[in-house]
C-alpha cells in the first residue's frame, strides 16, 4: 500500500499542475498570515493542512522542510518554477532581499487574481463558438456518411443531367463513403503535425504570426498581450529588478511568441543603454503608439512602474469588454455559415425534383 501511495505521489508531482485558483489561496493567506508576523515555517504548515490541492499540500510540505533545514523561501521555491513560473520566484526573492516579502505577495496575489479574471472572461467567451465549430464539424461528418448516401441514392438510376451542386454533393458523399480510412488518417497526420509542429520554436513562432494577420483574433491576441506585458513589468519595476532583468523574465511570461521574441531582444538594447520607448517604436506592427508614448513619459518623469499599472488596467478593461462582445460577433458569423450549409444541402436534394415533376 506504501509503494502504490509513493508511486501516487510521483505521478501527482510530475503531471498535475498546481490550478490558479489554489496559487491565489496561497498567495492570500500567507500574505495575510506574513504581515500578522507568523513565522514563515509555521504559515507554509497551516496552508499545508488546508488540503485545497494535493500537489499544492506537497510542495508545501517539501518547503517546510527545505526552510527549516535554513534555505530561503525564493530558494525553497526553485524546483517549483514550472509550477509557479519564473517571474513568481524572482519577485519572491526580490521582496525577500527588500525586507517587504508581506508587500510582494500581496502584490503577486492581486496580480494573479486578475490574470484568474481576465482569463474566466476569455475561456467564457470562446466556449459556445468553441461548441458551435465542433457540433458543426460533427453534424458534417454524420451528414456525409449516413445522411447523404441514402438521399443521393435517389438520383442514381436517373438518366438525366443533374444540377452542378447536386453532382457536388454527390461527389462529396461518394468520396467520404470510398476514403474512410485515408480520411481518418490524414486528418489524424494532420492533427498530429500540428502538434508536433508546435513543439518546436520555429512552428510555434510561425503560427504566432499567422494569428496576429487573422481579422478580430489577431487584435484580441495583442490586447491580452500588452496587458500581462504592462503588469509583469510594472511589478517586477517595482520590486527593484532591474528593468532589462524584468524585460527578459516578462518576455517568458508572454503567450505569443512573437511579443516574447520582441521583449528579449528589447532587453539586450537596454542593457547597452538605449531608451525603452525608442527601441519598441522599431515594432509598431505590435506595441501600438500609445504604449510607446506612455513609456516615454513614464521614463522621463521616473512613474515607469504607475504609468505601467494603469496601461494594464487600460488593457484589461479593454480585453473585458471585448470578451463580453465577442459572442455577439461571431454569432451572426457561424449562423451564416450553418444558413449557408443548410441551404446548398437543400438545394441539392430539391432541384433535380422539381426538375423530374417540372417534365412530366
């Protein structure tokens, strides 16, 4: 039984993830329990009692034991950074240096319940077109192999020229009939390259760019990552991480790889002394005017890290009510395409009918 709950365990610690829901719960309550000035041992054992999370209770138990045996609490976190992410571990350490790791957690709790936010609103908007595409996906695949083969039956002994969308649809029934095995197959290579093919940093940075040349997405992508962009840097600035230090650590925070790209080549012309805003004005096709003009001033008056606050409130904001409107655009966009489904099927199936009642 001993054996089985060890292999349970290593099983949790390599592939469960710790969720964000149980990073914010941590963040608040040793936040709280830091300022009240519990020690840091015995606060890292009363949230490893809570038992929200099983991964979450092993690693605390793990880092109890690491900070009694006298490491830090950021090294403590180290063998975490997929967990908790490089930029969580660097503010730590930062806040621990400062004398102010209270203040820093309350400011990586605020952050990550935002980010929580910002990403329920997108995960909700994208669900029912998400279930619209698959259901329209399915009911094409059920139409063409068990629909369509007995309506077009109908039409084979028929000695006459049948219309140009009926033989189409013909055509296509024949086809998924005669090829389900190849079809089943290339789609299965085509799903499998994709993945694979994102696997690799050449691919992942070609569909990057391929999503920010898509009408609607590709504004959508930019907002989220001018947001997270604004926030990481805004507070790891004000936990005195040097900026080209922040820049390379918010650059791996980053989703799209095209903006990750940008911000660490951005931090190696920092560090030879170039002024931020002018070395993002060479990338306006992704860092808009506005955040380039709000840099500016924000390193001519020494406000960096406000200025940077309220740009990720702006952006948040606008990626919340873009959230909210989205279904309500694509909407009309995916019924159109069902409309237009419907109505070829149904002129196919009606024209050679009326066709036959129109000769007798």
């Amino acid at each position: 039984m001993t054996s089985l709950n060890n292999l349970s365990d290593k099983f949790i610690m390599k592939f469960a993830r710790v969720p964000i829901s149980g990073k914010i719960f941590f963040l608040q309550n040793l936040s709280v329990m830091i300022k009240a000035g519990v020690p840091l041992d015995q606060a890292l054992k009363t949230l490893g009692e809570q038992g929200k999370n099983r991964k979450l209770e092993m690693i605390i138990n793990e880092m109890i034991i690491k900070v009694n045996q006298g490491k830090s609490f950021s090294e403590s976190l180290e063998p975490y950074k997929y967990d908790f992410g490089e930029m969580f571990i660097n503010m730590i350490k930062a806040g621990e240096a400062g004398g102010n790791l209270e203040s820093v957690l309350q400011k990586l709790y605020l952050q990550t319940k935002r980010d929580h936010t910002v990403r329920s609103k997108i995960k909700n908007a994208l669900t029912y077109p998400a279930i619209i595409i698959v259901a329209m996906v399915f009911i094409a695949f059920f139409m063409a192999f068990f629909v369509l083969p007995n309506i077009t039956k109908m039409f084979a002994d028929i000695n006459t020229q049948l219309p140009l969308v009926t033989r189409v649809l013909i055509g296509f029934s024949d086809f998924c009939q005669n090829n389900v095995v190849a079809i089943i197959i290339v789609c299965s290579l085509l799903v499998l390259g994709f993945i694979e093919a994102m696997r690799t940093k050449r691919g992942r940075h070609i569909f990057d760019l391929i999503l920010l040349e898509i009408p609607i997405v590709s504004g959508i992508i930019k907002k989220i990552n001018l947001a997270s962009l604004a926030r990481n840097l805004s507070s790891l600035i004000q936990t005195d991480i040097p900026i080209d230090q922040s820049l390379v650590i918010t650059s791996r925070v980053l989703n799209n790889s095209v903006f990750r790209l940008a911000l660490a080549e951005a931090a190696e012309q920092v560090k030879k002394g170039k002024k931020l805003d002018l070395i993002l004005k060479n990338n306006k096709k992704i860092f808009p005017p506005l955040l380039i003009q709000m840099i500016a001033i924000g390193e001519e008056t020494g406000s960096l890290e406000e200025i940077l606050q309220n740009l990720a409130d702006f952006y948040e904001e606008d990626v919340s009510q873009t959230m909210d409107t989205l279904p309500t655009i694509i909407e009309p966009v995916l019924m159109l395409t069902i409309g237009i489904g419907v109505a070829g099927i149904a002129l196919a199936i009606l024209m050679p009918i009326y066709s036959l009642s129109s000769s007798i």
